[in-house]
C-alpha cells in the first residue's frame, strides 16, 4: 500500500473556545469597537453595523468585540488590566458593560422576531440573581403591572435559577395578536429598564442605566441570512422599543443584502434605492465595512494554521488572494479544496506528472472567471494550453490576438486579467495534465464537454483507489453529469400529467403561513415537463459564455451547485437563450418554449396531486434535503440528496438547499392563472418557492410560499426550468 496523504485543512468556525486567536487584525477592530462602546463620553442609544460579504469574519470580530466588553465584568474595579487599555489609561473611567448574544437567524421560523429578541435579551438577564428577585416581585400580586408583566413573561417562557419557570404557562406562548404583543410590550418597559440597570449594575435599587457608568450591549448575527419581513423586524424593534438610554447595538449583516430586505418589505411604499439607504442611515449611527484581506495578512493566516507556510503556496499567494476576493472564507475554502482534491488525487494515483502548484493556477482560474474556465473547457484538448498562454500574453499586450479576447474587456473582468498576469504553468503541464485537472475540479463540465461520453475506461484507477470508494465517486460523477448537464437527454425532464392537485395548507396546519391559505384544488389542463435538477453554475456559465450576459452568478469552483444571484429578470433571459438554443438543435419543437414554471407547476411537480406535506411525503426527514436541521452551513451539489428526497413524479430536491423562482406574481390564493399573475410584464413580486439551506423545515415545505423582488439578487435563489407548448389553454 503507497504512503497516504493526510490533507490539512482550515476551520471556518467564529471564535467561540478559550485561546481562539483572532486573525487578519480582528483584534485590532474589536479594542478600537471597545473603547467605543466602553466610554462613558459615546451617547446612547448607540447602533454600530458591521457590514461584510458572507465569509469575510462578521461572527468572529463580533464574538472578538464581545470577549473584550465581557472584560469589564469580570475586571470590575481594576479596569486598566483589560485588554484594550492603553498603559496610560490607569484612571480611564470605563463603563462596565454587560453583553447579549442574538442569532437572528436562529429564530427565523418565530412569527415575530421582535418579540424573540426581547425574549433572548430577558432570559440572560434572568440568569443574574439580583434580575430573578426582581422579577419575583414583578409576579407579587400587589406590583402595580403585574398582570402586564406575568403576561409578557408567559410569552417568553422565562427560566429563573433552580429551574423555576415564569409566567402564566409551563411551555408555549400564548397566541396574542402582533399588535396587542406590541401595546403591552410598552407597558413593559418600565420594567425591563428596571431589570436591565439591575442586571448590568447589580445594585437592587437602580430603575434605569446610569450611561456614565454602566451600559449593555446587544449583539445581532445573521440578519441579512433572514426573510426580509423579519430583517426589518429586527430593525424596527431596535428603533421602537430598545432605543434607550445605556443601550449599544451591534449588527453583523451584508449592506446590500439588508437594504435589499427594506426594499422587498417597503416595496409598496416605494422604499427603493436611495430611500432604503436614507431609512439606514436613520438605524446605524456608525457603520464599518470589513476590509478585505492583503497578501500579509493571508500569508500570516496560512503560515500559523498550516504549521508551515508551503513553499508552493507562498510563491503564489497573490494569484491565491485575487482568485478568492481576499475573503477569508473563499480562502480557507480554496485552500481546502486545493489540499483535499490534490490528497485525493496523490492517494489515488492519479497525480503522476503533476504539480500540486499546477493545480493551484488551475483552480485560481476557473474560480475567479467561471465563462474563461467553461472556454477552456469547450476548446480541444491540445489547445487549451495554448489559449490560456494567449490570453495571458494579451492581457500585458492587448494587441495580441485582440479580436479573440474582446469579451474579457471591461472592469468587471478585472480579477480574470489579473489571475492570467500571475499564471505561469510549469513545463510539467502538458495537455494531457490539463484535461485531467479540468476533469477533478470541474467533473460536470467535462463531461459535457465530451458530450457524456465519459466512462470509468477513460480514468485510471488504482486498487487502492478501488478499495477506498473513489471508483463509486466517479461512477456517481458520471451518471450525474449524463443528466444534469444536458437538457437535450430526456432524463433531463420530467413529465407532469394534466389534472387536478390539492394546492396550499390546511387551516389546521401548524406549520403553516397565512398566505398558503385557504386550501384549495387547482387544476392544469395540460402536461408539462419540468427540470429534473435545479439550473447549476455549469449551465449558466455556458448562458453567459454565448451571449455575453453580464453576471457574477455563475462560480466556477462549484460547477455542479445551483446557480444563485441571478434576478427572476436574469432567469427569463436565460429561458429565452434555452429556448433558442434547443429549438436550433433541434431538441424541443418549434410548438416548445423552456421558461420558470408557474407557482402551480411547481408545487404540483413537488408534492403531487394529494397535497404531500414534503415531496417525500408527510413525515419530516432532515436526511432527505439540506435545511438548517442538517447543520451543513452551506449549499450543496445538485443530486446529493436525490434519489431519497425526491418527488412523487421524481423530481429532485425541490425543497431546501436553494430557493426557486417561479413565473408568477406574488398573489393571495386561491390560485388562478387567469387572473393577471402569469403575466410577464411588471415589476411586481414574484413567488420564490422551496426554502433554502439556511431556513428550518417550516420554510422547505412543498407548500411554503415566499415574496421576492425580480430586480434583485440574492444569494440563496436559484431556479430550474419547466418545458411545455407555446399555447397551454
């Protein structure tokens, strides 16, 4: 047996244990936030946003930031000793800070996030004996808001020590209407101030937070992974009910995603484009945006959490930093990538002739310019290496070969060019070696390619590799790409029979939301064919390749993953070239039009005719699709939960992993499609259906139902397309 690589890889956890480290100068962000917070001379009500793409360290500089103000706690007197003090700074009048942690996205599934925050924020308190004494006296029937309080406590369910529960009821909260919820929450705040200058003081006595001397900070992560309505909850409880006195907020979200949230919600108040930037500016009093990472600060990373800084690493870490969008999460994940494949490869026996930084130029490319990596693909073998070279050459001398690369002109092929600066291949990459990364790093696209021709004949495997299970990987790779990557197959479409279906959720359903109300049957007259898979970064590439649609959308490092960021507007357009394209290679009839299917298609291609609950029938199973139950974090390829989450008629993985968008307007029910929601014209909401990864199995039922705006882009939406004749009456 040949000695047997162990890839070392890279966490991607927020800092949550004892000794974590914080990188890329986090350290130095979070005692420059402290200070701020910290100082009795900063006002408040105070609300700090920390703005960044998903990846880029939100959660560990506000975990790092929490660490430091949880300091004046337990340093109480002898403020000097904390860790963002200056040695001049003995007499430094900090303020003791006490801090609460909210995951907005962990209470996505509540009605009312407003009331869950208040809940989160109570239920710390209470964990203080000077908070649960007072909370006692609160419940006395002679407090003059007793009835008040000890109903607002019921909704929370509140645990004091010793296990004693606070309200009216042992466990749910009551149902009370959001408007009535929100009244008593007022009454309440005299005593939550009460409880938090307690809390935050320790002194008995103290009715509100004396700002010069004591204040709480409130931490909110994940908001911009929220449904827009509860993003601006969030937001809205801050403003209405939490702005006081010795309150600081910080909030962890992406920017655009958030202000993308305001406009979905404030859409009929035309709350768009520079107003939702005018309603942020009223929230946020400061606002930092997470630099992105220089080529130091990655090579620190790397050399401290790798042990050794590799020599092949090293020598191209810029191409490695512009390949990655100097994101700390794209580069642990590159180099992740990088690590694991090559291993796989060295211990299967498939790396002969190879080097590993070869590789490494290889997967820079293609990640950074998924339309130049499908161009490669689609080129002969024994030409690939020269066009690559080519385009390098151009890129110093843009008169050589200038019509050939006319395409990647333009500052949004900014990062392509500056890639092919840095790409130098070593004279061990033949053609041969070229084909074979291509193959590893993008399987689906190869197999294209070669017009799914692939078989395990054309790779080369070792017993051992036999042994480990890699032949299963490749078999499974195979049939995938037969399927996935070819709408002319007719495995590709799925044939749904004209009739009736039960569409939408019973009253009595729990799980349910209004707007999947009433239940009722809906009939299509008509039978249609829908995609197996939802449309994969392979295919939208391509789409972006032959008509020079610009988008960021398609990522080359995740060829077989749906396709997100693209508009409900990109997707038309993409139906459109589809449409084309198969009608010219005569794949579909001139009577054929490929298009998203209607928010009926969709449900009854999910759940049948009988009104399954989830595709695969009625009984929740995490296993059978990627939710927020399957702690995954992320999206995955498409088929990874196929066959066992499929549908009645076999369609795969219509719930979870990625949202879906679907043709229609966004409309009560009962459906009809003649009532002006199929229409393509307009900027009104269209229907998004499925639930994606980072959503609970309440939202990745067949029957749920969201609102999306169609200019937007958003970074769990995908869509796959539906087949049917022109005419459908």
């Amino acid at each position: 047996m040949p000695h047997l690589l162990t890839p070392r890889i890279l966490h991607d956890l927020p800092l949550d244990q004892p000794g974590d480290v914080a990188e890329f100068n986090f350290n130095e962000y979070a005692s420059t936030f402290a200070r701020l917070i910290a100082d009795p001379a900063t006002r408040t009500p105070l609300v700090i946003g920390m703005s960044g793409k998903w990846g880029s360290g939100k959660t560990t500089l506000l975990r790092t930031l929490q660490a430091k103000l949880n300091e004046t706690q337990a340093l109480k007197e002898n403020l000097s000793k904390l860790s963002f003090a200056n040695d001049d700074d003995e007499n430094k009048n900090f303020r003791r800070c006490r801090t609460v942690w909210f995951n907005a996205w962990k209470y996505a599934d509540e009605d009312e996030l407003l009331v869950a925050l208040v809940r989160v924020i109570v239920q710390t308190m209470a964990d203080d004996d000077a908070v649960s004494q007072i909370l006692s006296k609160a419940l006395d029937p002679t407090y003059p808001r007793r009835d008040v309080v000890a109903t607002v406590l019921s909704w929370f369910a509140i645990k004091l020590p010793g296990d004693v529960e606070v309200g009216l009821n042992t466990g749910v909260p009551k149902e009370t209407p959001f408007a009535q919820k929100t009244a008593l929450l007022d009454l309440f705040m005299e005593t939550f101030d009460h409880l938090l200058a307690v809390w935050v003081s320790g002194n008995l006595f103290e009715k509100k937070i004396d700002p010069a001397r004591n204040a709480v900070a409130v931490f909110i992560d994940d908001l911009d992974r929220c449904l827009p309505d509860k993003a601006v909850q969030v937001l809205e409880a801050i403003k209405l009910f939490l702005d006081r006195p010795g309150v600081a907020f910080v909030l962890a979200a992406d920017e655009d995603a958030v202000r993308a949230a305001i406009e979905a919600h404030y859409q009929t108040q035309k709350i768009t484009g520079q107003r939702a930037s005018d309603y942020l500016e009223k929230i946020f009093q400061v606002r930092f945006g997470l630099p992105p990472l220089s080529s130091s600060q990655a090579a620190g990373y790397l050399a401290t959490n790798l042990g050794k800084l590799d020599d092949q690493l090293a020598q191209n870490l810029d191409l490695i930093i512009t390949g990655t969008e100097a994101n700390p999460r794209q580069l642990k994940t590159f180099v992740n990538d990088l690590n694991v494949t090559w291993a796989i490869l060295q211990n299967a026996g498939l790396a002969e002739s190879a080097l590993q930084a070869d590789f490494m130029r290889w997967l820079a490319l293609n990640r950074v310019s998924p339309a130049f990596g499908v161009k490669v693909r689609e080129l002969h073998k024994d030409s690939r290496l020269d066009f690559i070279r080519d385009a390098a050459k151009w890129v110093d001398d843009r008169s050589h070969k200038a019509g050939e690369f006319s395409e990647w002109e333009g500052y949004e092929h900014r990062r392509l060019r500056d890639v092919l600066k840095r790409i130098a291949f070593s004279a061990k990459v033949t053609a041969d070696v070229l084909d074979r990364f291509i193959f590893w790093s993008a399987p689906i696209a190869q197999a294209r390619e070669a017009e799914a021709t692939i078989t395990l004949d054309d790779v080369k495997l070792s017993a051992e590799a036999v042994a480990t299970g890699v032949e299963a990987e490749v078999k499974r790779t195979v049939e995938f790409a037969r399927i996935a990557a070819n709408p002319s197959l007719p495995d590709y479409w799925i044939p749904i029979p004209a009739g009736k279906f039960v569409m939408g959720s019973r009253d009595d359903n729990k799980l349910a939301q209004d707007n999947e109300r009433p239940q009722h049957t809906v009939e299509i007259p008509y039978t249609y064919r829908i995609a197996r898979y939802p449309v994969t970064n392979t295919e939208f590439a391509e789409f972006i390749q032959a008509t020079g649609y610009k988008s960021d959308a398609a990522k080359a490092d995740l060829p077989d993953h749906p396709v997100v960021r693209v508009s409900w507007r990109g997707a038309q357009e993409y139906c459109q070239w589809l449409t084309e394209k198969l009608r010219a290679g005569g794949m579909i009839s001139a009577k054929e039009i490929i298009r998203l299917p209607t928010e009926a298609e969709w449900e009854k291609a999910a759940r049948g005719e009988y009104g399954r609950e989830w595709p695969w029938g009625d009984e929740w199973d995490p296993t059978k699709c990627n939710s927020r139950e399957g702690e995954l974090g992320t999206m995955t390829p498409v088929g990874k939960n196929s066959p066992q989450g499929d549908s009645l008629y076999g369609v795969a993985e219509t719930v979870g992993n990625v949202w879906e968008w679907c043709q229609s307007k966004y409309e009560p029910y009962p459906y009809q499609a003649s009532d002006g929601r199929e229409d393509l014209a307009g900027d009104d909401s269209r229907v998004g259906r499925g639930g994606s990864w980072n959503l609970n199995r309440r939202y990745c039922r067949a029957a749920c139902r969201g609102r999306f705006v169609p200019v937007n882009f958003y970074n769990n939406i995908g869509f796959r397309v539906a087949r049917s004749p022109v005419s459908r009456s």
